[in-house]
C-alpha cells in the first residue's frame, strides 16, 4: 500500500461500507504498513462509536437540532474518533498484533500479542465494557459529576506511583461514600478523608472516627459501632488505599487484576474487603459510572 492510498483512507475515517472495503483490501496485501493502518482505522471506527453512545446516553434533543446540527456533530465526532486513535499502547497496537499473528506477518515495529503490555490489553478491555456500559446505563447524577471530577486529579497521581487506575480508586471512593453524599465524620462533624471505609486496626496510630456501620454477618445486615481511620486530607486516603492494595498480600490477586473492572471489584470482595455479598456487582457498576464520566469529560476537553 502506497503512502497516499494509506493518507486517502486515513482520511475516510473507516466510517462508511467503501472505506471498509478499502481497509480489508489493503490488509490482505499482508504488509505490516497496511496492517497497522487497517489497525488504527478500526480502532477510530470503535472510538466513534463509543463516543456516539456517550453521546446519546447523557444528551438529549433539543430545539436546536437539525440535519445540519447533527452532522457538525458527526463530523465532530469522527475527528475526534482520529485524534483518539493511533496512540501508542492503545487499541491499534492490539489489532495490529493479533491481525499479524493470524496472517503470519512478520512486523518488527509489533510485540506479539501473547506479550503485549498490559496497558493495551486494558485499555481494550476498559473501553469495551465502557462501550456496552454507556448504551444502558442512566444517566449520571449531578453529585456523581462533581465527586468524580474532584477527586480524579489526585487519582490520577497516584495511579502513575502504584498503577491501581484513578477510575478504580475514584469508584470505589464514590461507591463508599454514596458519592460523597456520606462521608466518614470526627466527633463534632469535623472530616476524617477517609473515602474508602478502611478500619483502623491495631497497627494504625494515627486519627479515629467512630461510626455506626453496616456489617453482614452470614449474609445478614446489622448495624455496629466501629472504628475507622481517619487522615489530613483526601491525598492522604488515596495514598493509604493504594499502599493497602498493592503491599498487602491478602489483595496480592486483586492488584493484579486491573485489566478488568468486574475482576478487580471480584478480588477485593474475596479478600474480604467488605461484607455485604454484593460488592463486586456494585463496586464495578460504580467503576463504570466512574470511567463513563472520565471519558465524557476527555471527549469535551478535546472538543474545545
């Protein structure tokens, strides 16, 4: 494939039956080139997709919507869809791999599917659940909006010093607190920072917050008084959260399970993290909501 024939199709966004064609056509020449332009052109096709779902999900019509109207959003969103593609470590990387095991292309610029860094097979993994997710979910509630976008920022720092992703820590955070809506207090309505329900155990020296709870003893609901750490400021919770999750071995398998929010969520829930029998499905749920919102966000940032 020839470096126009490649421009022209890049340029095709891959949005229509004929480019389809065009990229099938060029893929079959079994040259790595073509391959990994094939690749990033399905991944725009897919990141398209994904953000005309969001689209549809969180925004609905109005007096201003017309023919014309909605096309500007469509081409909006296709050149957003490229903007997004292509990046290294992403979806591209991933179909280029496994289109190349499969035709037996030998690509030197490629990694091999079965060692291809973890963060692309998350990043499929992620974007895919939040694809299916965004078709059905309800629409997001104004403290879900502003809990995430308050907290992304510090998770976002510490997801780069532990590798627990911020979409994780911020749902489970969200997930904890009912969306910030109730958070653990010190006596006299002072705030403890403590996102993430952690107990303090007889190893913690620091703050105490005392608070009625709900624990679940062989599946049964009952309320309890206990203690809970308590810090200096949410940085501090994020920290402590990530330094429990990636140092102790009882969440050694959930650590390691960040490619998948429903995994993570399965894996705390088995260590014992919480008692309630249906902490996985809420938590991943809350994870998604999270990721959802992030993603709306990132759309709108590269928007303007």
């Amino acid at each position: 494939m020839s470096l126009g024939q490649s421009a022209s199709i890049s340029n095709a966004l891959a949005a229509d039956a004929s480019s389809l064609n065009k990229l099938k056509l060029s893929a079959g020449q079994n040259s790595p080139e073509a391959i990994r332009e094939t690749a990033k052109q399905f991944e725009s096709l897919f990141m398209r997709e994904l953000i005309k779902s969001m689209r549809e999900a969180t925004m609905k019509s109005g007096m201003l919507d017309s023919p014309g109207t909605n096309l500007g959003t469509d081409l909006l969103d296709q050149q957003m869809a490229v903007q997004m593609s292509g990046q290294p470590g992403g979806l591209s990387d991933l179909i280029a791999a496994q289109l190349s095991r499969q035709m037996g292309v030998a690509d030197p610029g490629q990694t091999a599917l079965s060692q291809m860094p973890n963060t692309a097979t998350s990043a499929l993994q992620r974007a895919s659940s939040l694809a299916a997710y965004s078709k059905h979910a309800a629409q997001p509630t104004m403290s879900q909006s502003g809990f995430v976008e308050k907290h992304t920022q510090v998770a976002a720092r510490i997801e780069k010093e532990t590798g627990i992703p911020a979409s994780y820590m911020v749902g489970q955070a969200g997930h904890e607190t009912g969306w910030g809506q109730h958070e653990i207090k010190l006596r006299g309505g002072k705030p403890s920072y403590n996102l993430f329900g952690i107990k303090a155990d007889k190893s913690w020296t620091g703050k105490v917050a005392e608070v009625t709870t709900t624990e679940y003893v062989n599946g049964v609901a009952q309320r309890k008084v206990a203690k809970f750490r308590a810090y200096d400021s949410y940085d501090a919770s994020f920290r402590d959260y990530a330094r429990l999750i990636t140092q102790s071995p009882r969440y050694a398998q959930a650590s390691q399970q960040t490619g998948s929010a429903f995994a993570f969520a399965s894996g705390l829930q088995k260590a014992g993290y919480a008692t309630d029998p249906h902490y996985a499905a809420k938590l991943s749920r809350a994870i998604e909501t999270t990721q959802r919102l992030q993603a709306r966000t990132q759309v709108v940032a590269q928007s303007l």
